[in-house]
C-alpha cells in the first residue's frame, strides 16, 4: 500500500450533511421538551481525528442555497478545520430539498439508545460526480485516501453512482480508497440486489476494507458470527475465518478491518478490533470502555487507523490509535472526536486517566 506524496489533501469525503437533536440529560426523545443540536455525518465523523490532528481534509457535499442550516454546518465544517466544496441548490419553497435531520438519545443504562432519521427531501441525495471538478482534486491538487461509508454509498442511485466514481477516479490517480461498510437495513429497503452489486464492486476497488460486527455478513454476503451469543472475545477466531474469507474474495486490498462491541449496557461496553495487513493480524481484545454517547465511536476507529497509516506507523499502532480513538470518541457528546493531540489519544490506549497539569 503506497501513499501519495506532495498532497494538498490526506483525506477527502463525500457526504452528506445534517442535525443531529439529542435530549438533554441522557432522556428518550419521546419525553423531552430540551435537546442539543449538532452538526453531524459520519463521513466527517471519520475525518475529524485527522482534521483535529492537523492532516488537511476536504469533504465533498451539498448546500441549500440561502439556508441557515447550510450556514450553520460550513461554519462548522470550518471550526473542524476542514476545506469543503458542494453545490447549492434551490430549496425551490417549504415543499423542497433540505438537510438531513436525526434524532438520537444516548441511552442510559439499561435503556439502549434509540435513533430515528428524518431524511425525506435530504439535499445530499442528489450528489453526483458532475458536481465537483475531480480531474483538478485528484490530478492537480492530489489527494492521498478518499474515504467512503456505506451510509452514502446507499442514500440514492446519484450517490451510489457517486461512490463508484470517485473510487474509480481515485484508482486511476494513484489514490488509496477506503471503505466502510457501514450496513443500515432502511437504507437497502428495496434496493437490496442492486446495492449487493454496487458494494461488491466497491470492496474490489478498495485499499481498507472496513466492517463493523455485521457488516461485511450484510453487504457482501459473508457468513460469520452471528450478534449474540458467545462473548466477543470467543468469537475471534471466526471471525478471522471470515476476513480470511473476505481477503480472497476481494484480494485488492492491503488492509481488512473489523470493530468489535459488546454491550454490558448502554454506559458501558467491551470494545476491541482485528485489522488483517498483508499475512499479519493485529488484535485488540475486547476492553471495557465507559460510554457517554456510543454514535460514532466505529467512525472514530476507522479515523484513527487511517491517522495512524497516513503517519507511516508500524501496523501494530494502526489498531492500538484506532481503538483508542473509537473510545475516546464515546467520551465526547458530539458524534466526532476532538482530539487535542495525540499524546491524548495515547493515554486513553494506555489506560492513563490521570489529571495532566
């Protein structure tokens, strides 16, 4: 796996951006009159542990014209330290496109989190190539990964469409892909034959290849550990099996990856994760993890280890910074981490909670 070198860009995402609305004092949204509201994506949840840690990131999007929302989250984008582009389109009356909207309690306790989307008219469904210059991106400027979900790739046939182009862009430019599964059974609803194709052809073109628990049994149609059942730390050796299956299935990629979770309750969880790189295989058994909002801690893995690649570490670092960056992600009420630096990160790896003065 070859890194780009002389890049405006470590990283570029396509997505789509929204609200997210969380009740106040971890309370269910059905009970609550106060909620926090954030900008959200999961693909800029990928990105902001680099962005925060000074790689330059640029996420690929779309606005709606003269909307405060749009204002709202460019704001945003920019305070993350992130470049961004995205066409503006005309909301075109109250009827028309918007932003994606979410809502999401965090659980506490034994009461699991629950999230309901909101995504009727979500302007992010329109995405299309055409809509950014990716000859200049990745011929003139030169990015080093571009980073795709799973989430984007299902919104719409446009941004399936999207997906496939950039990785296949990107493969011609010497560009390395990423790519996170990231199933949402509401997503595929009526779409399931069609998407199988479009991931499948995905997972050939990618360089990190990323799942999380089911993802790869859902997408691709491998068969695997089943949710439940024995703990995760017995499942290890299956679930191997089913990356080794994965690996000579779509022997393209350099990097085959997979979080591990075990829900004690929704405060407390067993977190660990396996990355296969080349014949080696790096495995962080699962280690329990206090949980203050789990959306986003599987985004904050994935930003960490591409972190940790672009850094030029040994493999071995690749799942420690990833591991501990999911964690650190669960600590924070945003779905993104913001990592101050990454001796930060390091400590929440080695366990050091202490006070630093």
């Amino acid at each position: 796996m070859k890194l780009r070198k002389n890049c405006t860009y470590s990283l570029v995402v396509p997505t789509s951006m929204g609200l997210r609305f969380t009740p106040a004092n971890a309370q269910p949204v059905h009970s609550s009159s106060l909620f926090e509201v954030q900008v959200t994506s999961a693909e800029t949840n990928v990105a902001s542990i680099l962005s925060f840690l000074g790689k330059p990131v640029k996420v690929l999007t779309g606005f709606v014209e003269g909307s405060p929302i749009s204002r709202m989250i460019k704001d945003n984008l920019a305070g993350r330290h992130m470049d961004y582009e995205g066409v503006e389109r005309v909301q075109e009356g109250p009827w028309g496109c918007r932003h994606q909207i979410n809502f999401a309690d965090t659980g506490l306790g034994a009461r699991g989190p629950r999230v309901w989307n909101d995504r009727a008219g979500e302007v992010g469904r329109q995405l299309r190539a055409s809509d950014f210059d990716l000859d200049k991106l990745f011929g003139e400027e030169g990015v080093q990964f571009v980073h795709l979900s799973g989430l984007v790739a299902a919104v719409s046939p446009e941004t399936t469409r999207l997906c496939l182009d950039l990785a296949r862009k990107a493969r011609e430019h010497g560009t390395l892909v990423s790519f996170d599964l990231n199933h949402r059974a509401s997503f595929w609803m009526g779409r399931e034959e069609e998407l199988a194709d479009s991931f499948a052809e995905l997972a050939g073109l990618t360089d990190v290849l990323i799942g999380n628990e089911e993802d790869f049994q859902l997408c691709l149609g491998f068969e695997g550990p089943e949710a439940g059942g024995e703990d995760l730390a017995g499942k290890i050796e299956r679930f191997k099996s089913m990356i080794s299956e994965v690996k000579r299935t779509y022997p393209n990629a350099s990097v085959y990856a997979t979080t591990l979770r075990e829900v004690v309750h929704a405060n407390c969880h067993l977190w660990g994760g396996i990355i296969a790189e080349g014949d080696n295989w790096h495995v962080v058994h699962p280690r329990e993890i206090v949980v203050k909002d789990r959306i986003g801690g599987g985004d904050g893995f994935v930003g960490g280890m591409l972190y940790a690649i672009l850094k030029g570490w040994e493999p071995e670092k690749w799942i420690q910074f990833g591991w501990a960056s999911g964690a650190m992600v669960s600590t924070f009420l945003t779905d993104y981490g913001q990592p101050a630096d990454e001796d930060q990160v390091w400590s929440v790896w080695q366990g050091n909670a202490r006070v630093k003065r």
